[in-house]
C-alpha cells in the first residue's frame, strides 16, 4: 500500500507529526508548498495534516476540493493546536471544516500540538496579541484563559509520537 503525507506547520508542530508519521507508514512526505495534487493520485492513502486556525485546518482546502480524485482511497485528515483533545473539540473541527458528505470519507483526527508565539509570523502575532488583551480584560479568569496567557511567555509543546497511534493503526488496518 502506497501513502503519502502531506502537510502544512506554521510554528513545526504539524510538521513533526507528520515526519512521525511518514517514518512510521515509510510513507513519502510532502510540505504543501511542493507537491502537486495530481501525483497524489497515484496513492493508496492520502494523509493531510494542519494545525488549527480559528478552528479552521489551514491548508484542508486542498483535500476537500479535490475529494472526487480520492474516490478509493483512505483519506486521513489530522489537525495540530494547543488546546486538549475532547469530543466537543473533534466535533466542531470536524463540522467546521468537512460537510457531513465529506466526513463519509475523510477520517480526522486530532492530535495535540503547542504554542509558540516567537515562531509565529507578524500577521498571527498581531491576532494573537489581540487574542491576549481580550482575554485578559475579562473580570475572571478560567484555569484554560490563565494557561493560554501564560503560553505566550512561555513556549509549550505536547506533542507526544504516541498521539499518532491511532491513526497508524487506522492505515494499517
């Protein structure tokens, strides 16, 4: 079985888990930046990954559009950001970035990325110094407000090479 994986990291915690998962499938790998969706074809498996972006998958686009070529195929989507897994996470990714159609092919799943502001490009800095000052007008503070203020400072990363099992197993299986 032929996979490839594709991806698109703007702060390199998408990008790691997709380096895990390529090695673990012995998979090719591809930025999204250099590949072209016409060799893609040529797989068995297709996976994409993303981080998250306003609960957007930055780059999905690319997949979606061009679902009609992967009749077949496994399409396997993962998306990276810094919040922890839950179902009401999954579910809303999920319904924001795939119509229900779409979800009857692609399998998601999310994996837990990091934050690292000094990575980021200005434009995303500016959102997300808007983001800061938001939340730190608010009277009282969650414990997730007050760890999301404190990433900003520090950098963190929860990326784990355990978190891809699941979707190892699944191309396997």
């Amino acid at each position: 079985m032929k996979t490839v994986v594709i991806y698109k990291s703007k702060t390199g915690f998408t990008k790691k888990y997709a380096e895990w998962i390529s090695e673990a499938l012995s998979a090719d790998i591809f930025d999204i930046s250099r590949v072209d969706i016409n060799v893609v074809t040529n797989y068995d498996t297709v996976i994409y990954g993303g981080s998250l972006y306003a609960v957007g998958i930055i780059g999905v686009k690319c997949i979606t559009k061009n679902l009609d070529k992967f009749k077949g195929k496994k399409v396997v989507v993962f998306a990276t950001g810094a919040s922890p897994s839950s179902e009401e996470v999954i579910r809303e990714v999920k319904d924001k970035n795939f119509t229900p159609e779409e979800q009857k092919y692609v399998q998601f799943f999310y994996l837990r990325g990091g934050f690292d502001y000094s990575k980021m490009k200005p434009f995303d800095k500016a959102l997300m110094t808007l983001l800061k000052w938001k939340i730190k007008m608010k009277k009282e503070l969650t414990p997730e407000a007050r760890g999301m203020l404190a990433m900003y400072d520090k950098p963190v990363d929860f990326t784990r090479r355990k978190n891809i099992d699941e979707i190892i197993t699944y191309v396997n299986s």
